[in-house]
C-alpha cells in the first residue's frame, strides 16, 4: 500500500533525476517484497524515462533489474542474459566497476544454469579482474565460490577446494553481513567436495562446522536444511545411522515449511535411498513417488532427473519405463542446454556487433570530421599562401612599379640635361664660327675697304666692288649658323621648376585650354625626391589631359609650407555627378598613394571641381589642382 501510494506521488512529478532515482528505490522495495511483477513494471516504466532523459546510468540499472527478474522466471534465461548484457555493455562505457563486477556475476550464474561451466568461469574470472583494488568483498566471494562450483561441475575438485578456500578467507575477514553466513556456505560446498571424494568423514566435519553458525536457521533457514540433509546424508554412506532418519525428517520439515522445492525434493530421494538401504520398500517406493510427483510439480528438470533415477531403482515393474523417460529428459535437457548455449553465445555475439558497430560508426564519425577539418585547414593554409604569394606580387609590381618611375625621371632628367650640353655644345660651335670665320672674313673685307681712304682709281674701286660680293657669302654663313641654332639660342641651365613650365607650355601649344601657371618662387624642390618629383609630374599630366577633353580654362598654383598643387577650372563641360566614377581619378588616388600623399576632392553641381593633393616632404608641401 505504502509502494503504491509512493509510486502514484513519484509519477506526478517531472522526468527528472530525482523521480528516476524515486523510482529506482521504489522497483528495489518491491524486489525485497518478492512482488516481481511490480518489480518488472517498475524496471520497465524506469527504462523509457531514463532512455527519454539519455540517463546512461539509470538505463543500465534498468537493464539489470529486468535481467533480474527474468532469472527467477521459467524459461526465460535468455532473456535475462540478453538484459545483462545491455547493462554490461553501459557499465563498462561509465566505468562503473561494481555494477559492471556484480553484471558479470549474474551472467555466469545464467551460464552456470545452462551448464556452460566454462563460459560462466570466464565471466566470474572477469568479475575478479574488474574487482581488483577495490573492497568489495561480497562480489569477490560470490566470484571465487562461483570459479569453484564450476570447477565441480567439471570434477577439478582440486580446483574447486582452492577456490573454496579463497572464498572462506574472505568470509573469515567478517567484512561481509553476518546474515549472509557466507562461512556456513562455503563449508556446506566443502562438505560435499568430500561427499564426492567419498571422504565422508571430512564431509561430515565441514557439514558440522556450517551448522555451528550462530543464527544460522532464522537467518537462512534453506542452507541449515541442506546442511543437515548433506550431514544426514554422510552419516548414511559412513553406515552411521545414528541420528537416522530424524535428520533427514528435520531437514524435510524446514524445506517443506519454507516451500524449498529442492531441498524437499532432495531429502525424499535420500529418505528413499536409506529406506530401500534398511529394506522398507514401501517407504522407500512412497518417498520416490513424492520426490517425482513433487519435481514434476515444481519443473525442475534436474531434480526430476533424480528422482526418475531413483523410482526406476526402487520399483521394478515399472523400472523401464522411468529409465525410458530419464533417458528422453535427459536427452531434452542436454538439447535444451546446447539450444541455449547457442542462444547465449548468438546474443554475445550481436551485443559485441552491436558495439562494435557503433564503435565503428563513432570512428567514421571522427574520421569524416577531422577529414573535414583537415580539408578546411588545408584549403585554409592554401588560401593564405596564395594570398601571401598575391600580396608580395603586388608589392613587388609596387616596388618594380616605384623602380620603373624613379629610372624614367632620372632618364628625364639625363636627357635634359644631355639637351642643356648639347645646345651650350652648339653655342660654343657658333661662337667659334663666328670668331674664326665669320669675324675674320670681316676684318679681311674690312682692311680690304680701308684702301678706298687712299687710293680711288678704278682697279682698287673694281676691287672693293668684289668685296662687297664677299660681304654677301659672309651674310649667308651667319644666316646659316642662325639657322642651325634655331630660336631659342640662349637658356640658363634647368631645374625642375623650369622642368614644370616646359611641361605647361608644350601642352599650351597641343590644346586649345587657358593654362594659367603660378609656383612660389619660394619653394626648395631639392626637398623632393625623384619618387615624389615624379609622381607630381604624372598627376599634372593626368589633370591636363583630363581637363583638355572637358574642360575650358585651368589655374594650376603650387605652394609653399602647406605645399597644396592647386588646380582651378570652371564647371562647365564637367558631369559632376559622374566625375568621381572617371579612371582619371582613380589614376590620380594611385599618384597619390604612391607618393604617401593624400587626396582631397571637392565638386558640386554647377561649381568648379577641386582636387587637392598634400604631399609629405622635407619643407611640407601641398599641391593643389583646381578643376
């Protein structure tokens, strides 16, 4: 009533941890009530919370109590292996040593059951591996006293002691409850090593000392009957008949009181076997007949076994068919075994596929990802290498660019001044014309004519009339030389200032614009390098060329200090709105970043176009070009 009501205010709560671990402790309390539907129905209703909440370890509790509960079912021993194995499988990912220990335990008790005696060593061997260093001493002894029943099972009762003994030190460490009475049951399991060794007299001692635990029959009521059933047992293979057959009564009573099936069961055979033995075959026919009845009852094929075993020795008109049916149950059971055994190793084998599919898709998973990445990280390591390899291009095609410029003004310059020596060459060519020939024919006409002063007669006036041809060739040559020395005959050597000027007056002479030029008298050029020297020549250039497609008039001013290159022009023939989308511009911004200079646009519809460019230098300058 309590689980109930308990059960009902748990889910009306949220899923969360706090109701999965509620209900949890609900399922356990109704275990210990033996109430395994509840138990069941609990375990199930836990499992899909905890698979909704993705709570890993409360769906491996989940899994164990259900393994639990089909353990104790008939005919259901797969289904419990199959949920042990779940929950193997989700403690071992957790880490978690005692449930993974105690999980393992479990399944070699179900292999155990199947007769897989090797197998369920196995497990429990894996138990004791996870087990190591830590102190839990109840899953170690079940571990060693399950090695052990194996090991009997396969007759290696030298084995099976060895670990019987193990487990006894770990009982005699009393850090097990002291209900459990693991002693008593450890002696128990001794005692019958030695039953079957025929040392009944060993056996008979170990059975004694089990049953010499105090509080043994409150608190374990099944081992102290099959103590004393073993005991009575020993005493009747010794021919020691004391004490028979009130032990083997005594051990019946408890059993049947407590509806042990097998113990019930054992103890009737054994009372058969000891009647048969004193020659009351009645008594002995009676306890086989229940024995059977009661195996057949309870289905416990192994109990039926003996029990068949024993009817067909104390019955004999009907012996043959109790060996009949002994031999097809026997032949059924070993089938069933060996169905199950595969059965058990077939969900091994899925659960391990399983696992290892999903082990393998996790790997896929991080193989895709990391090849992903390493693709994102080579396409990313590639793009900053080609732009690397771009932008040191570019600044290479800069510096090639800013080369190219420099050696063009200093070409410039070498052919101008090249021009200067060339035409100082040809004045000096000229004046030594002039001085050796012309002027010295001069002076000869000139002695020539002085006769006339003394002499007038007609042959020294016929004379002077040849002269006066002579004065004609002199004409000529000084006409000549004249002309080889072209107009402009004189020139003082240039700088860059006149360099501007000839730039201006050469593009005077190609456009129809007005030019209007003013440059600070002021202005120390040598400041300027040939980079910058250049560069204000390209932008003028740009301007010009520009302004004589467009524009009408032009009033370009350099400054000192602010250094401003001022342009000036009229608005009209100029699309204003449009004017800053022109290449020309773009070309002059380039001038201007080339020079570190910085540009200054300023335009309105219908008012003129200034551009202004500030050039850093020695004496700061600004060149202003007005549009």
């Amino acid at each position: 009533m309590y689980n109930e009501k308990a059960l009902r205010l748990i889910m009306d709560t949220k899923n969360d941890a706090v109701q999965r671990w509620n209900l949890s402790k609900v399922a356990i309390r109704y275990f210990n009530l033996n109430e395994m539907d509840k138990f069941h129905e609990i375990s199930r209703i836990l499992l899909k919370k905890s698979i909704v909440a993705k709570d890993s370890l409360r769906i491996a509790l989940a899994y164990s109590n259900i393994g639990e509960y089909y353990m104790g079912g008939i005919g259901n021993t797969d289904s419990s292996f199959a949920y042990y194995k779940k929950a193997e499988k989700v403690y071992r990912k957790l880490d978690k040593k005692i449930n993974l220990a105690s999980t393992y335990i479990n399944i070699a008790l179900l292999q155990n059951k199947i007769n897989d005696y090797i197998r369920s060593e196995h497990s429990a061997i894996k138990a004791l591996e996870v087990l190591k260093g830590t102190s839990e001493e109840y899953n170690i002894y079940e571990a060693y006293n399950l090695i052990a029943i194996t090991a009997f099972r396969q007759r290696d009762y030298e084995r099976c002691l060895e670990y019987h003994d193990k487990a006894l030190q770990v009982a005699n460490s009393n850090k097990l409850p002291k209900e459990f009475h693991p002693k008593a049951g450890t002696f128990n399991n001794i005692g019958t090593i030695f039953q079957e060794k025929k040392d009944f007299e060993k056996a008979t001692e170990y059975y004694e000392k089990g049953l010499k635990e105090s509080d043994l029959f409150i608190d374990k009521p099944t081992i102290y009957a099959i103590l004393l059933d073993n005991l009575a047992y020993s005493k009747f293979c010794a021919n020691d008949y004391s004490d028979l057959p009130a032990l083997f009564y005594k051990s019946l009573k408890i059993s049947d009181s407590i509806s042990y099936y097998p113990g019930s069961i054992l103890s009737r055979i054994r009372l058969s076997e000891f009647y048969f033995k004193v020659k009351d075959t009645t008594k002995a026919k009676k306890y086989a007949v229940e024995a059977l009845n009661l195996s057949r009852e309870s289905k416990l094929d192994e109990s039926l076994l003996f029990s068949l075993e024993q009817v067909a020795a104390v019955d004999d008109k009907k012996a043959s068919d109790y060996r009949k049916e002994y031999i097809m149950l026997s032949d059924s059971i070993h089938l069933e075994e060996r169905k199950m055994q595969n059965k058990f190793a077939r969900i091994e084998f899925e659960t391990d596929e399983i696992v290892l599919e999903k082990d393998k898709a996790i790997i896929q998973k991080w193989t895709v990802f990391w090849i992903a990445v390493s693709v994102l990280l080579s396409g990313l390591i590639f793009y900053i290498f080609r732009l690397r390899q771009s932008r040191q291009r570019e600044l290479h095609l800069l510096l090639s660019r800013q080369k190219a410029d420099e050696e063009i003004y200093r070409l410039i310059s070498e052919y101008h001044q090249k021009f200067d020596e060339g035409r100082e060459k040809e004045k000096r060519r000229v004046a030594r014309e002039l001085h050796d020939g012309v002027l010295s024919r001069l002076l000869g006409i000139r002695r020539s004519l002085l006769v006339l002063e003394n002499k007038t007669d007609s042959e020294t006036v016929r004379h002077c009339i040849n002269q006066v041809a002579e004065i004609q060739d002199v004409e000529k040559e000084v006409r000549d030389i004249a002309h080889s020395l072209g107009r402009d005959l004189f020139s003082p050597k240039r700088d860059y200032k006149e360099f501007l000027e000839s730039v201006i007056e050469e593009f005077r002479n190609k456009t129809s614009l007005k030019i209007e030029l003013e440059i600070d008298k002021t202005i120390d050029w040598d400041v300027f390098d040939s980079r910058k020297k250049l560069g204000i020549y390209h932008v003028l250039q740009e301007c010009l060329n520009f302004m004589g497609k467009k524009g009408t008039s032009v009033e370009i001013r350099f400054y000192k200090n602010v250094s401003l290159l001022v342009m000036e022009v009229d608005g009209s023939g100029f699309d204003v709105e449009n004017i800053e989308k022109r290449q020309v511009l773009k070309d002059i911004g380039i001038r201007a970043k080339e020079m570190s200079a910085d540009l200054r646009i300023d335009s309105a519809i219908g008012k003129e176009i200034v551009i202004k460019i500030i050039v850093p230098s020695g004496v700061h300058t600004n060149q202003n070009f007005r549009l």
